[in-house]
C-alpha cells in the first residue's frame, strides 16, 4: 500500500471545504502553497477550485431555498391571521 501525499492534501481541503471546517478562501491559499511546493499538481488545485464553486453553489441555494420556505411560512401565518380576524368579526 503507497501513501501519496498530493491525494492526501487535495482530498483532506475538498473534505474540509464540504464539512465547512475552513473558508474556501483559506482553501485557495493551502491550494496555493502546496502547488507552489509542488506538493500538488495543477490538475489538483483545479480539482480544490471546483470543489469551493460547487460548495459555494449548495450553500446559495441552500439560503434560497430558507428564505423561500421563511416566506411561505409568513404568507401561510399571514392568512391564516387575517382568516381568523375574518372570523372574529363576522362573529
């Protein structure tokens, strides 16, 4: 069994990037560096890049789709109050 460390490096950013352990920014500069010591390839740094767009991605779409429930919620709590006003003072 080998050990290769630029797998290593480049899985363990990608993981912490996707676990939310470090900023993609600090990612980008760990990326960096290693490649700057040729302890990745550019191919991995890509892989890194990829990797912080597609968690960027999910996490927009993840505030969109609370903020969409969140207005649901309201306009649902909405009508209902004005349904029970509605009926209060029919009464």
């Amino acid at each position: 069994m080998s050990f290769d460390l630029s797998e290593f490096l480049t899985e363990g950013l990608i993981d912490s990037i996707n676990d939310g352990l470090i900023p993609s920014d600090l990612a980008t500069v760990y990326a960096g560096n290693y490649l700057a010591k040729s302890l990745i390839t550019q191919t991995q740094v890509t892989q890194v890049s990829d990797a912080i767009t597609a968690y960027k991605a999910a996490q927009a779409e993840a505030t969109a789709e609370a903020s969409k429930e969140a207005q649901e919620a309201d306009s649902s709590s909405d009508a209902q109050a004005s349904s029970t006003a509605d009926n209060n003072s029919a009464q």
